[in-house]
C-alpha cells in the first residue's frame, strides 16, 4: 500500500504544474486511505475460527475418511443415489406439470377451477410432507381396492389391489410430486403475476393465440423471477427425498442408515450422505446460474460475464499488469 | 419489399357504452370512419377516449351498442336475429384486421426488434419465418431502424422503441391502426420521430385513430378531429372547425388548457 502511495507521489512530482507560492494543488497529493480496524479484527476471528474447524476435519479421527472412502463410490450408495435422483427428476417434473395447471386455474376466469386448484393447494402445504407419504403408503387400509367403474357405486369393470398398486416407489412419486405441485404452483403463479399486463394486452392485440401468448410471450418473461424460487424448490426436493426412508425406500439417506445401522459408523456414512448433497446442490447451483443467464437476456443492457469470462479477465488484467510494471520502473527512475 | 395497405377499414360505431363499477366510461358514443381516414381524438384525461379506442379491436368488451369494421362485428356474429358471442379464435382473426399502438409500448422485452415484429404473422401462421423475417427487416427500414433489427428493446431509447411498436403493429397488414397516446410517454426531444412515421401513414390507405395531446400534430395530419368528454362526442369535424373555431364551451376549455 505504501509503495504504492509513494510511486503516486514520485509519478506526480515531475508533472507537476509550477503554481504561485502558497497555492496547494490538491490533485498532486497522495492519498491515504482510511483504516478499517473493526473489519481487520473481525476478518481475524473469522479466519481464526475456519482454520480451526478445517484442523479438526484433520485430526479429529471421528470423522473416518478412510470408511468415507471406502463407502463413498459402494454400489449400494450409489444405487442409493440413483433412486434419489430419479425421485427428484419425476416428481419435480410431474411436481413442476401439475404446478403450472394449477398455477392457470388459479388464475382462470372460472371461480370453480380457481377455487379448486385454491384448495388444492391449501390441503397439500397444510398436510406434513412425513404424514402425507405415510397415508399414501397406507393408503390400503383407506381403500383397500382400486377399480374402474360406475361412479359412486361398487360396482367394478376393473379392480386391482391397492397395496400392489401404490408401492413403496409410487407412494413416495405422489407424496412428493403433489406436495412439490402445491408449491411449484404459487411459484409459477407469482411469476406470472409479475408479468407487466401490457404485455398480455400486446399480445392479445396482435391477435396471437392463447395458448402461444402463455409460453412464448408471458412464461419466458414469468421465468426470470420463477428460477430463483424454482430452483430452491428443486435443491429442496433433492434434500427432501431424505424423508422417504421411513417407508424403506432405498434411497441415499436410507442406504447410508443401514450401513451404519450394520458396522455402527454413523458419522461416517453421513458424512458420505451429505456429500453427495452437496455435490449435487452445487451441481444445481452452477445450472441456476446458467438459465438465469439466459432468461435475463433483454432485461439486462449487457448479460452479466460467466465466472469462467471473468476469471479469464481478472488474468488478462494480472498479465498485462506484470508487463507493464518493469517498463513503469524504468521511467520512474528515469 | 413493398408494404401495401389495403383501401379498406370503414369502421361503425354505434351506440357505445360502457360502465366501471357503475361508472359510464362510454354513453351512447356513434361514430363513422371513412377508410383510409385520419381520425384524431381530443379529450381531457378519463374522458373515455382510450376506452373508446380499446373497444375498436376488442379489448375491451361493451355493454350496449357495437362496432363494425367493413360490415363484420366485433366479439359477436349476427346470425338469425341474435348475436352469438365469438369464440377466442374468431375474436382474434377479426382482430387482426386493427392494429394497435400503446402509450407504454409494451413491446416484448425478451425478443429482439425484428422477433417483436414477426412474432404474430408466424404465430398466425401467414408467413413462414423468412418472409416473416424479410417484412420485418422492410418495416424496420420504413420506420429508420433497419440497423437495430437485434437490438433488444431496453437497448434502444423510447422513441425507437415506439417505432419498432408501429412497425409490430403494421406486420398484420392492418385495414385499421389504432394509436393510444404514442409520443405521451416519451422525452419531448422524442416525440418527433415518432410522428414523422404516423404522418407517414396518413395517406396510404389505413384508416388510423389517434388518441393524443398534441394539438399541433393533429391539426396537420387529422381528416377529422373528434372532441369527447364524460364518454360523450361533444363535437367533430374538420381539424379548422374544431381546433379553429370550437362550438361547445367545454371544448374551448379543453383547447384553452393545452394549447
């Protein structure tokens, strides 16, 4: 910082205009910058704490990073993960599809689909997501048949077990899809909702059809405040899907218990766990960025750089700066 | 390219109404447009001129009367003594027989200039994407913007963008143009642009209805000036007689006000 004040006071010195004895020239003069104590000390404990935490991700035998390891890529984890994933992709996209519907209803003219896809929507955030997937694993008890039929009597063309029908897999798709649409709905709704009403108006004057003003005119221009929201939904969901275990699908989570449950390393193969989360979060994370991006295009004069635009930036900065400062020296000391 | 407006778009209006909340926006308002005619609108603000507008092209519904454009309803068909509400398709089609320019522009913020404007003849199915494209980019050199075709519209200053709105509303072809206040939301700096391409329109064939303030404007380009207030036509007639020697008190006042 000094070297750098003092170089300024060298480079101005030989500029510097001859002025009547007694007239300061402010322009000529170095510049202290103001000292932040507070931020130092409070960057010093932050940085204190971490590098403590981060030595006992080292030391602390606890953690068993060799059991990580081991376990990490284990076929039963990563069939574990693989029904994670699939769970999160049906049910939000089915989650994500029945959202939109009901998002429309919502904002139909029809007060009997409105309020229709309204109580919809206050049943599924009103029920626990834990209660509502152990109803549907349930469900048998309730009905124990399924069937195809005259309406509202018992008598069935078609008629299949309930228990063979809604299995553990098909209890978790709908516990999860229509609570994720409940959500996904208001979501949606919002987006559209922030949608200036000239633009519907616009479109509709240009005579262009109702479904085509919905996705091309209303929703791309819906999603740029729907992907921030969307994607929580989406990281949520893949966090959720933990709570699925209690009806013994073998998922991650419920993987990772029965292994501890067998060679009691807990915190080992939870470490495991929440590592694949992660990865999977940050994975998520970067995508969001991405379709961020290309929705903001026209909202913005010029699109914000990729992280991999800037970084090659913040280099070609670095480089030319090296080039320059031996050719500054030199005139500096001429 | 050559862009070819039709010598058509009389327009009917008889017997409008319309209330909000019990309010009369619109009481009885009749009225005739030539085709190829230049029709001004003068009112004091809520006086129910863009309401009147708006029920040209349908956008807004009325409560009594009807409007007409080359004999075919608007929202409604007449068969056997009774008028059948149109469906959306029809609605539409008859739609875009009038084309529309807002005050805000409301054009497509997340579409370049030239997507803005083949937008409705490809969704319409009339063109295919390049011929679509080709009328744009001649609309686009109609309206002086034929460099800015990708540009998007927060890239460009209000005055372009309104004329990129005139060029999306003469892409259908148009028999009737509908201006809403074009140069009200624009820096005074702008606003002559803009009028340079609707007087350029004046004359080609397409009956356009004005809604605006400036006076001048429409005292140069106008056939006929109409004056409304409190949802009724006080007055019409040539721009002279209206603007020049106003017969209805309230119409001198109104002139008084913004001249």
């Amino acid at each position: 910082m000094t070297q750098i004040d003092a170089k300024r006071g060298l480079d101005t010195v030989a500029e510097r205009p001859t002025r009547p004895a007694g007239a300061v020239d402010f322009g000529a003069l170095p510049v202290v910058r103001s000292k932040h104590w507070v931020r130092w000390i409070l960057g010093a404990l932050v940085v204190f704490v971490v590098a403590q935490l981060v030595w006992t991700l080292f030391t602390n035998a606890g953690y068993g990073w060799p059991t990580v390891a081991k376990y990490f890529f284990s076929d039963a984890i990563l069939r574990g993960l693989g029904m994670t994933l699939t769970l999160t992709v049906v049910a939000g996209a089915i989650g994500f599809a029945i959202g939109s519907l009901l998002a429309l209803m919502r904002l139909s003219k029809s007060p009997l689909l409105n309020a229709f896809a309204w109580s919809f929507i206050w049943f599924f955030r009103s029920v626990p997501l834990l209660v509502q997937i152990l109803v549907w694993f349930n469900l048998g008890y309730l009905y124990p048949t399924i069937g195809l039929g005259i309406p509202f009597t018992t008598d069935y063309f078609v008629e299949a077990q309930t228990v063979t029908l809604v299995s553990a897999f098909a209890a978790a798709v709908l516990g999860l899809s229509l609570n994720q649409a409940a959500y996904s709905a208001e979501i949606i709704r919002g987006g559209i909702l922030s949608v200036d009403a000239g633009q519907l108006e616009a479109a509709a004057a240009l005579g262009i059809p109702q479904a085509r003003r919905i996705t091309r005119i209303i929703l791309p221009q819906a999603a740029r405040s729907i992907i921030p929201n969307a994607f929580n939904e989406i990281i949520g969901l893949l966090k959720g899907t933990s709570i699925i275990s209690v009806i013994a699908l073998a998922e991650l989570f419920y993987v990772s218990q029965v292994i501890y449950n067998r060679n009691q390393q807990v915190i080992p193969l939870l470490l495991v766990a929440v590592l694949w989360y992660m990865i999977l979060t940050t994975v998520l994370s970067i995508a969001q960025f991405y379709v961020e991006r290309y929705y903001s295009r026209g909202s913005a004069r010029v699109l914000p750089p990729t992280p991999i635009q800037r970084a090659k930036a913040w280099i070609s900065v670095q480089w030319n700066r090296l080039e320059d400062e031996p050719s500054k020296k030199a005139e500096a000391s001429a | 390219m050559t862009i070819t407006l039709e010598k058509q778009g009389h327009v009917e209006i008889r017997d409008v109404s319309k209330s909000y909340n019990g309010v009369e926006v619109l009481s009885g308002v009749s009225l005739t447009l030539e085709p190829g005619e230049v029709v001004t609108i003068l009112g004091p603000s809520g006086s129910g001129k863009s309401t009147l507008l708006r029920t040209i092209n349908h956008l807004e519904t009325v409560d009594g009367g009807w409007v007409a454009i080359d004999g075919e309803l608007i929202g409604y068909e007449h068969r056997h003594g009774k008028l059948y509400e149109l469906k959306e398709r029809k609605v539409l089609r008859r739609r875009t027989q009038v084309g529309m320019v807002f005050q805000s522009f409301n054009l497509f913020p997340h579409l370049t200039a030239i997507e803005n404007i083949v937008e409705a003849p490809i969704a319409l199915k009339r063109l295919n994407r390049a011929d679509a494209r080709e009328l744009a980019l001649g609309l686009l050199e109609k309206v002086g913007l034929a460099d800015k075709a990708d540009s998007y519209p927060r890239q460009l200053s209000g005055g372009q963008q309104q004329r990129v709105a005139i060029a999306r509303a003469l892409a259908l072809q148009p028999k009737v143009l509908l201006f809403d206040e074009p140069t009200s939301a624009l820096d005074p700096e702008l606003v002559g642009e803009v009028l340079d391409v609707i007087r350029e329109l004046a004359g080609l064939g397409t009956t356009l209805v004005i809604v605006t303030h400036e006076i001048g404007f429409a005292r140069e380009v106008s056939d006929r000036v109409v004056f409304i207030d409190r949802g009724v036509v006080l007055e019409q007639g040539s721009p002279a007689e209206v603007l020049g020697a106003p017969q209805h008190p309230r119409t001198r006042e109104f002139l008084a006000t913004v001249l």
